[in-house]
C-alpha cells in the first residue's frame, strides 16, 4: 500500500469501500472531502489480518479507520516498507502471502476471519494461563496443547476457558501435527521457505496445504456454538 495513503490512514483519515474491489481514501472521516487514492480489497484484507486496520462503527458502506498498532503487522517483523510492496516478500509471512495472492474475496475473507478467530483463542488462552492442565506456554510459542487432569476448569474468565474448549475441540479432531502446522502458519507466521522446510513439502506446493488447513479450520470453527465449557 502506497506510504502516503497509509500515512493519511494513521493521521485520522479513512478507507471506505467504493466497489466490490476498491477502497477509497480520505484524509478525515468526513467523505464529502476529496478523496486521495484508492487500494485493492487484497490490500485491505491484509492490512485487516495485521489488525493495522478496524471498522468504525456499523455503517454502510463499511469504514476503516487506523487501529493504533504499529504499520509492522500483528506480530510479524513486516515493516512499512513491506506494507508498500504489491507482493508480500516470499521470505515474510507464508499466511500474508496466500492473502494477497488470493483473487477470490469471499475465500480472502474467510482466510482473515479463520486466522483472527485462532489468534485470539490461542492469545486469550495464553494471556490468562490459569486453565489447569493446559500447557499454555508452549502454544504461544506454535507447540501443541497439552491434555491434562483440568478439563478445562476456568479459574480465570469465561473467555479463556471458551477459548480453551474451541482449542481442545480444534486439537482432537485435526490431531497434534495439524496443529503445529497452524500454529506455525498463523501464529508463528513462518515464511513459505520455512513451512516446506519444516513439513518437507516443496515450497511450490505449501501454499494449497496452508489453504487446506484453512479451510478445515474454518469448518470446525462453524460447529464451535456447540461446544460446552
């Protein structure tokens, strides 16, 4: 995205959307004022993945307005520099990449929405770190879940221990390896080159098993109001 409109964006502007492929661009929240530019729904996507960007309010059509985080993305080391590339580097984040490269905004939503939904479960789940028998500290460094004697009992909130059931629900029925993958995919963000290295798939390859993964999160996600606590 072009540095100027990202600057305008962190000075108070907004992204409204035009059409079904476009942004627009303005400097205040007033969109009666001259618009600057306009950037592609890939850009927008991407920039929502990072949590750079957040909806104002419920209005339709939907508006944006600069989140307070810093432009080098949710925990990634992506810069300003690779926010204005077209391509993401093929050495930064594998799960950027399948973003930006996705022509299909339905299936660009869904790859956002999935990878939210995990980051904020493992985050919550890790954040209180009270759930007895959870082995928390190592799924905040992309390692597996670890069963125990808890089953889950919230000595904290009751958004830690539902984040707890989702992730338990999600460890039983992809099975550990699954998990390490996702973990290493979204909140790790391994690059292409890495994730190959590390599942031994080549790198041409890694982007439909990402996908994939995606797409089977997605499904359990759709059956998670069914989990009890």
């Amino acid at each position: 995205m072009n540095r100027r409109l990202l600057r305008a964006l962190e000075r108070g502007g907004i992204v409204a959307q035009i059409d079904a492929n476009r942004w627009g661009v303005w400097r205040s929240k007033d969109r009666r004022s001259r618009m600057i530019g306009s950037v592609s729904d890939a850009e927008i996507d991407l920039l929502r993945l990072r949590e750079i960007l957040r909806p104002l309010g419920d209005d339709t059509p939907m508006m944006l307005v600069w989140s307070g985080k810093p432009a080098g993305g949710h925990r990634s080391n992506a810069n300003a520099k690779t926010l204005n590339a077209p391509d993401p580097d093929a050495r930064g984040p594998m799960i950027d990449l399948i973003i930006t490269r996705c022509h299909d905004p339905v299936l660009r939503k869904l790859i956002r929405e999935t990878t939210q939904l995990y980051r904020a479960d493992t985050e919550c789940a890790c954040d209180a770190g009270r759930i007895a028998g959870m082995n928390w500290d190592g799924l905040a460094l992309g390692g597996r879940i670890g069963g125990g004697q808890g089953g889950g009992r919230d000595t904290g909130s009751a958004m830690a221990a539902k984040a707890a059931a989702r992730l338990r629900m999600i460890q039983n029925r992809l099975g550990s390896d699954e998990v390490r993958f996702l973990d290493d995919l979204m909140v790790r963000e391994e690059s292409r080159a890495k994730l190959a290295r590390l599942y031994g798939v080549r790198p041409s390859l890694i982007e439909q098993r990402a996908l994939a993964s995606v797409r089977s999160l997605h499904e359990l996600y759709k059956t998670c109001t069914k989990v009890s606590v």
